[in-house]
C-alpha cells in the first residue's frame, strides 16, 4: 500500500480528541503495517517495485500474442 494512500486531514474522534493528519497517517501506517494487514511503502517505491515484474509479464505476453495473431490471419 503506498504511504501517500494514508494521507487524511485533522479529525476529531467520538471521545473529542482531535488528531492531526500527520498523527492520523502515523497511526495508520502503525496499524497497517505493525497489525501484519499490509506493507507501506512509499509510492515511488512500489512503482519501482512495480516496474520490473510489469516488464516481464509484458515481455511474456508478446510471444503468445504474436502467435495468436498468426494464426488468425
């Protein structure tokens, strides 16, 4: 899940105690991450990620798409 995701603006909870956005994203992220329920990282970072597993179902998918145009024609 990407950081920036976490991003909110001040809340106030039912109690009346009012959280900052930097404190809200904090403990989101704590919560996330610490509770095991997903990895935060930044978005460029999982674009980084992204990117090379991307390239390669590409790279997979051209050979098998090639030959189904083939054998259409």
């Amino acid at each position: 899940m990407p950081l920036d995701a976490t991003h909110t603006f001040d809340l106030a909870g039912p109690d009346g105690l009012h959280l900052t956005a930097d404190q809200l994203a904090t403990a989101t992220v704590v919560n996330l991450q610490g509770g095991g329920f997903a990895r935060v990282l930044t978005a460029e970072a999982l674009l980084a990620a992204a990117r090379p597993a991307a390239a390669d179902r590409l790279a997979a998918a051209r050979p098998a798409a090639a030959d189904r145009l083939a054998s259409t024609s």
